[in-house]
C-alpha cells in the first residue's frame, strides 16, 4: 500500500499526527507539502509576512525531522486542488492521507480534492487533530450547537473525552524509487521578500516542544493570577504551535492535565475549551467570517475615517494601552490576550470603526493568526459574538491599564515615549500635571483621539438605535 501523507500547514509536525501514523502502519509513504501561491505567491506571502516566518521555519524543521526519520518532505508547487490529485495520480497513490481544516475554504479544497481523487479511484482520507474534539460534536438537548460558551464547556466536561496521543513513528520507508528525484527546495524568506524579524518567536516543533516544557515547568503554577498581567510572561505563547499544529492541541490537554490538577491547570484547560468553542462555532456557523453572529448587529453604522485608522494602527491613539498592543502587533507579531480585548474593543466601541477591519489587521500581521479564534475574538469584542457578554460593557482603556499593568511596565516597553511616567499617570498621561510632565522629561505623545466619556456614551447610543430598530 503507498499512502501520500499530505502536510496541510496546521499539523506541521511528526508527533501525534494520526495520517502518518497510518501510512506508516500500511507501507510506503510520501509525505508531501504543496507551496500553494494562495500562501507563497511573492505578493500574497508579504501581505501575511510574520506568518510566512513561522510557517517556513517550522517546515525546515519538519523537513529534518522527516530526514531523521529516515526519508524526505517533498514539496511541490501549484494550487492543491490541482496537484494533490495530479502528483497523487502520478506516483500511483493507493491512499491520500491528511488531516482536515475546519474553515470554510478549507472544507471546500477537501470536498473538490476528494471529487478529483475520487474520480481516479483515489480515496482520501481526513483525519480529525486540529480540535481535541471533532467540531460540530457537541449539541445542546434540543440538538442545536451551544451559543454560549459556559454551556459548551459543561457539555464538555461532561462528555468529551480526549484521547491520547499518538507516538511518532520511529522511522519512515525511504521514498520510492520513482518519486526520489522529485520536489523541490523550501524557499527562503527573502526568496519571497520578506525580512526576517527576530523578535517573533521561532516556529516549529522542536521549538514548540521546548515552549510546552518550560511552561509546565514554570509557567503553569502561576497561570491563574498571571495569565491577565499585560507586564508579565504569565501565558504559554502557545497559540502559533497550536495553530501551525506544531504542537497538537491533545499534546497540550494531556500534558498539563498530568502536570497538576489544582486550578492552574484548570483555567489553563478552559482557555483551550475557548479555542474548541472558536473552532466548533465557525464549523456550525461558516459564514461566521464575514457576518456577525448576532443577526441584530447587521448593517451596524460604523464608521470610516481613516485618521483614526491609521492613528489606532500606528499606536498613537493617546490611550497608552491601546497603542502599546497596536506597537506589539508590529514589533513582534504577538499581542497580549487582555491587550488584544481593550484595543479591539476600543476600535469598534470608542472609534466605531467596523471591527472586521481590525480583525484584518490582525490576520495580516499575527504569528498566531488564526481564522476562528480571531474572529470570535473580535465579534466578542465588539459585542455581536456568541457571548453572554453584553454589547453594552465597555473596557475603559485607562482603568484596564491600572488593574493589568498596574507598574505600568507593558506601556513602558511598548511606548517608549512614556518610560520615565509615575506608575500613577502612565495610563493617563492627558491627565498628568505639566510639572510632572516636565519632572519626568516625557516626550511628546499624543493627546486622546477621542474622549473616553464621549466616546463611550456616543457607541452607547449608536447601538441602541440600531438594536431598536
Ligand atoms: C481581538 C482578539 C483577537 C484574537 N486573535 C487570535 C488569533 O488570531 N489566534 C489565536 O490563537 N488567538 C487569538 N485570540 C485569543 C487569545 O488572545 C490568544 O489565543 C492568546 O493571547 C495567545 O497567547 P497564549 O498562547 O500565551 O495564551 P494562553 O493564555 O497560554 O492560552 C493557551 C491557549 O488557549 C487558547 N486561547 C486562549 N485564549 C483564547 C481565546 N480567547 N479564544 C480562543 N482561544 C484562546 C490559545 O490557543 C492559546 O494558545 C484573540 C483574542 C482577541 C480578543
């Protein structure tokens, strides 16, 4: 039997990868990845630069790893609608293996890569491992999917049950003859134009693996208290491994529920719940992506100014906070959880600027961009998600600086202009005494865009209307 393995891009890895597992098991094997220009087209890769980053380190990294093992990724080029049945077909493939994505695009390239294999009498086999359950599993008593997370989480609990992970194989068959001399080189990220920035974390599943270590070993006993704290390393910056399936999110479960039982490891385990609930969400609803999920919020009146767009990208709203998350998106490709909440909510709420713009931006320019989360993220936060949150709860910017970075050490790092702040004014500098300004030698910044009362009454309104109508 020759199976081709078919690497997708979210199970970059060789660990608990259930396609190669069963490749393994039945033969021959050809692991495959496809440069698809949806990703690799020059243009297309610059647009989603620090994703590129992470998706060409981690398949150098795969591509070693499938060496030590014993035989060699093939990489080839084309849309994979087109080439997967083509090379499939080509090779003399008894099986096409791979694991299944749950956006809609996604399921769309499965559904027309498994017509095209089918017709040449291909099977095509998909495997679940992006979710620890398969998403669509979990139904309410009346049999519709949860729009609530709190009761998805106990229907959970109650009934799902995680298997364990796979082992990775302990060494592959070589390549077939005929397939040898095929493929070509990983291309470099220059070769795609694009500049390496150091400050994203390096991807792949060796990396990974070390992040998962050190985390159980000393992030996750203080989880609970330090996973809102903007100033500190309190979180697992897992979510790229998790995305890029460099780490399986089964891994992740397994590993941290035998590290400890106690409440750590159980707050740490519902932030993996809310990614299920991201992804079990966007499988029942696809048109999730472009809609919102509450009915009532479409058509909402927002905004189009592009000053404030451009002021809320560039980090220079006047409200600390958010200009220190916009400054980490840019510098590092990363943004605190709690930073992400008030900038996000700032921009639909304060700025009522449309929220599928920043979720835009943050695709284009996250390491850990991913389709569900992101946008359960930004409907959540721009009160049209599926959360008993209610629209009419607005983050004040400068409060949630004081509570979740209370030295003011997140603005200090990201906002370089306010470093020599007081504690007390550095999430409200528009409010400091000019002496303390001068004290503290504060170089110019900008005052607030827009006033937080103002600002908040005026969405206040806005959405009543257009909820009442
Ligand atoms: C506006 C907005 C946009 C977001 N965009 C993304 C995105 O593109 N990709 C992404 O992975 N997460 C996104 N999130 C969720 C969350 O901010 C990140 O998962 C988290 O900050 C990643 O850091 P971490 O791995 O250290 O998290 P940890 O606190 O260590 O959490 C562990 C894992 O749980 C999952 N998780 C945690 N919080 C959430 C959440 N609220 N929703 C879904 N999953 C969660 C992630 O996979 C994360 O890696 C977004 C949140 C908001 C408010």
């Amino acid at each position: 039997m020759r199976s081709l393995v078919w690497f997708r891009g979210k199970d970059l890895r060789v660990a608990d990868h259930g396609p190669l597992v069963e490749a393994v098991a039945a033969g021959e094997v050809i692991p495959l990845f496809v440069l698809d220009p949806y990703f690799f087209a020059p243009e297309r890769a610059r647009a989603l630069a620090p994703r590129m980053q992470v998706l060409l380190e981690a398949l150098e990294d795969l591509e070693q790893a499938i060496a030590r093992l014993g035989s060699r990724l093939v990489l080839v080029t084309g849309r994979s609608v087109d080439v997967v049945p083509q090379w499939a077909a080509r090779w003399k493939v008894d099986q096409v293996l791979a694991h299944r994505w749950s956006e809609p695009f996604g399921r769309d390239r499965d559904e027309r890569i498994g017509q095209a294999l089918g017709s040449q009498g291909i099977p095509f086999h998909l495997f679940e491992g992006e979710t620890l359950l398969p998403p669509g599993s979990l139904h309410s008593a009346s049999g519709n999917p949860f729009s609530v997370f709190t009761a998805f989480a106990r229907a959970f609990q109650r009934e799902g049950e995680v298997s364990a992970p796979l082992p990775r194989p302990r060494h592959l068959p070589p390549l077939p003859a005929e397939v040898a001399g095929e493929g070509l080189p990983l291309p470099k990220l220059l070769d795609l134009g694009i500049a390496r920035n150091p400050s994203i974390q390096q991807g792949g599943e060796t990396s990974a693996t070390k992040r998962l270590q050190e985390f159980v070993f000393s992030g996750l006993s203080s989880y609970r208290q330090a996973r809102d704290r903007m100033d500190r390393e309190g979180t697992s910056r897992l979510s790229m491994d998790l995305h890029f399936g460099t780490l399986s999110v089964r891994t992740l479960w397994r590993r941290v529920s035998e590290q400890a039982a106690d409440d750590h490891s159980r707050v740490f385990r519902n932030e993996l719940l809310w990614r299920e609930f991201a992804h079990h969400w966007l499988w029942e609803r696809p048109e999730l992506l472009s809609q919102p999920f509450r009915a009532s919020f479409q058509g909402f009146p927002w905004r189009a100014d592009e000053k404030l767009w451009q002021a809320w990208t560039e980090g220079r709203t006047g409200y600390p906070v958010v200009d220190a998350a916009a400054r980490q998106l840019l510098g590092e490709g990363f943004v605190h959880n709690r930073a992400r909440m008030v900038a996000a909510s700032f921009l639909a709420k304060h700025l009522l600027l449309d929220f599928r713009r920043g979720e835009a931006h943050y695709l284009a320019h996250l390491a850990d961009a991913d389709w569900a989360n992101n946008d359960l993220g930004w409907q959540w936060s721009a009160g049209c998600g599926c959360d008993a949150q209610p629209w009419f709860r607005i983050f004040n910017p400068m409060l949630q600086g004081e509570r979740f970075d209370p030295d003011g050490d997140y603005v200090r790092r990201w906002v370089p202009e306010l470093a020599s702040l007081p504690a007390r004014w550095i999430h409200k500098p528009h409010l400091a005494p000019a002496g303390v300004l001068n004290a503290a030698g504060v170089e110019p910044y900008p005052q607030p865009i827009v006033d937080h009362a103002e600002a908040r009454n005026r969405f206040l309104q806005t959405a009543k209307a257009h909820l009442q109508r």
